[in-house]
C-alpha cells in the first residue's frame, strides 16, 4: 500500500491522453488518503477544509495554487469564508490519475503545516 508520505514525494507527470486508473487502484489509493472521497461517479476526489477565518482560507487556498502550479496540475476549488472543498481529476485521461493522488497527498500536508 503507498502511504501518504510516498504520495506526497512524488512529481507528476505531464498527461496528454492515456487511461485512467481502475477502481481498484482508485480504492487503495484513495485508503492513504484521510477524508478524501470519489466524487463525480468516480471521476474524480474531494475533500472539504474548515478554516476559522477568510484570512486562514485564503492562504490555504494560495499555497494549494501555488504548489498545484508547480506540478502543471490544477483543481477545481470550492470556496467560502472559512471552507475550501478540493477537487482533483485529470482532464486528459476522462478520470483519475496518479497526479490526482499526488496532489491531494501534498494539500494534505498543506493543510497539516
């Protein structure tokens, strides 16, 4: 099983076409991830983030924009005074990619800094 902190270490990879993962593979991925859920018939994976304030949300929201820039990978956000729900997908593959999964494991830590 590839735990979150593998995720995190890892870089994405440019996506021009291709398949998107299985199920299976969705699920085991989706097991490293805490409070991330498949969305979208499965085509995608969200997770919602409280914060106390706009101040707290904004940068939360600038650091995943900043870090999502630098993998060429970029969610759909979600976003109100004090909640930002994350979404991933992979536009290219018509579901979910490992950049998905690396990216959600980076907000992860995002969040936790």
């Amino acid at each position: 099983m590839t735990t979150l902190q593998e995720l995190a270490s890892l870089e994405c990879e440019p996506r021009k076409g291709g398949t998107a993962l299985d199920s299976a593979r969705v699920g085991e991925l989706l097991a490293s991830l805490p409070g991330w859920t498949a969305a979208g018939d499965g085509k995608s994976i969200a997770k919602p983030f409280k914060f106390a304030n706009f101040y707290e949300t904004l940068g939360f929201v600038n650091a995943v924009g900043w870090m999502a820039n630098r993998q060429d990978h970029h969610p759909d956000l979600e976003v109100g005074y004090n909640r930002c729900v994350v979404h991933w997908s992979t536009h290219d593959v018509g579901g979910l990619s490992m950049n998905d999964f690396i990216c959600a494991a980076r907000v992860e830590a995002i969040s936790q800094a």
